[in-house]
C-alpha cells in the first residue's frame, strides 16, 4: 500500500532512493497519526490492544480504517493458527484480528469525531501487513501515536540519534524475529507483533520462569481469562524481574504472560517456527520510536525521549 502524502514526495525528490535515505531527521517525516484501540472483557481492560489507521488504499480513494499487523497480517483472525487448515472466521464491521478482536467492547482512543465513528462502526476493518514493507522501512512513534513509511535508509543513525545499533531479523519475510538477550546465556527468540496479543510480553512458560524468576505461579500471579472463538484461554502474569534486552534496548518492568490452559495450536509452545516470546504494542507505548526495515533485514529501536 502506498501513502499518498505530499511529505513522502518531497522526501523521494530531496535525493532518497529505495536504498539510502540520508539526512533524514523524524521531523520530516510523513506521518499518519494511528489510533489506539482499547478492549474490554470480563477479565479486564486493555488500553492498547491494537493499532489501527485511517487511510486511503490508493490515490484518490475514501480512507479506509486498517489494523496495524506485523505478525499475522491478518492471516489468523483469532490470534494464533488453528490446528489443520481451518478456514479463517469472518469478521464483522468493527471487529479486528487478534486475541480479543471479536470478543472484545472495542473503544479507540483519542476519542473519534461522529463522522470517524459511524465510519468506523460500518466498515469491515482492514490490515496494513509486512508485505508493505518489504522494500520501504515502517517508522513508529509510539508516544505521540504517528507512523510514517519511508524509503529504506542507509543508516538509522539519523533517525534514532547515535549509539543506537540495528537489531538483526532473522528468518523469512513473514515474521519480524530477532534475538533478545534474557538473564541466562540460551538464546532467545523474540517476535513481533503489533496485532495479535493484548498483553506487552507473551513467552513460553520456560521462558517465563526465567524472566520472573518463579517456578510456579502461586498464589500471587495474575490469571486473565478471555474469551475467544476457538475456546477458553487462561494466561498467566508475574512481574518481570530479570534483565532483558532487544539489542541496547532494555525491556521496562511489565507483566509477563504465558498461557495456561487454552485451545489447541495456542500456546507460544505449539508455534511453527518456534519462538520464546511475543512483544506486543502496549511494551513500546511510553516512549518507543521503532523502526521496522525489512530490506535491510533489521529493526532499530529508541527509547526513553
């Protein structure tokens, strides 16, 4: 999908190019603001749940609203693949893809006009997916909710500031996967995921244990059951309490998930190609600028404004 913003021009004919796009500060950047999307179950709220846009598919045509997945791309509607080769539920206007996304009372924030509303309330949401991005790099700044599609630039430095080091994506172009440094010396890997989770950090109950140092939940942990349409899922929370990192980024103290009890094909565990954990939006929602550049196969990352 192409953007069809007079900014995104002038950046191509100051002299970027598919491969390089020196100089580039993020004041000049052609940004779209996004929109948080708020749910709630029974088990609780979620204030960001997911992302979503208001955008033009092509040149010329009425906006249209899409979630922001950079993981399913809308390809599991439920938040994880079912088991066989199961068709994909339908959706209805308003719903999303995800978790909660037809479970879920779903409220964007900041607060929509009457006219975004109604909009929003009759369309079939779309998805703006990775297969956009696989020559142009995807910029995200999430505490000012804005994003911006730019050329893939030669070097993030002018973007993310000095000291600041890609972190390698590994794999096929389906999936942003990448290596996170955890409190022990085994190698662990990460995805993420702008679309599908609820919760800022969803591991693999191993992985889990290591992160918040517990053996078992106890008393104490968090249970969080939501609703979906393939069945029941009951996760698991604790605060983190060990050291992670996505390359110098350190992760903040969140609560991290693993999924106790839920429908087959669910759990992180089942997941082919396997990963330790899943990083939602609402991890980066304080002060995270992200920068998503498949082309050259990496992902930058700033924290902390």
């Amino acid at each position: 999908m192409s953007w069809s913003r007079p900014l995104l021009v002038g950046l191509i004919l100051a002299g970027c190019s598919n491969q390089s796009a020196p100089g580039v500060a993020t004041a000049d950047l052609p940004w779209v603001p996004f929109w948080w999307v708020r749910g709630t179950v029974e088990a609780g709220r979620f204030d960001q749940l997911a992302m979503v846009v208001h955008l033009p598919l092509r040149s010329g045509a009425p906006p249209s609203w899409l979630q922001l997945d950079l993981g399913g791309s809308g390809s599991m509607a439920d938040g994880f693949a079912p088991p066989g080769a199961e068709p994909a539920a339908s959706r209805l206007p308003g719903q999303l893809y995800g978790l909660l996304g037809a479970t879920a009372r779903l409220e964007l924030f900041p607060a929509l006009s009457d006219s975004l509303r109604r909009d929003w309330d009759r369309q079939i949401i779309g998805t703006l997916g990775l297969p956009g991005y696989l020559s142009k790099a995807l910029v995200i700044d999430f505490s000012r909710r804005r994003l911006a599609e730019i050329p893939s630039p030669a070097d993030l430095t002018p973007l993310l500031g000095p000291g600041v080091g890609p972190v390698a994506v590994q794999g096929g172009y389906q999936r942003v996967v990448f290596q996170l440094a955890g409190p022990s010396a085994n190698p662990r890997q990460g995805q993420l995921d702008t679309g599908l989770s609820p919760f800022p950090l969803w591991t693999t109950r191993a992985f889990w244990q290591e992160l918040t140092g517990l053996r078992e939940p106890g008393a104490t942990a968090h249970r969080y059951i939501l609703p979906n349409p393939r069945g029941r899922m009951t996760f698991v929370g604790a605060p983190l309490r060990n050291p992670l990192r996505l390359g110098a980024w350190t992760v903040p103290k969140v609560e991290v998930v693993y999924l106790e009890e839920g429908p087959a094909g669910a759990r992180l565990e089942e997941w082919r190609p396997a990963i330790d954990a899943l990083l939602g939006p609402s991890l980066f929602a304080r002060d995270v600028v992200l920068v998503v550049d498949l082309a050259h196969r990496r992902i930058g990352i700033r924290g902390g404004r």
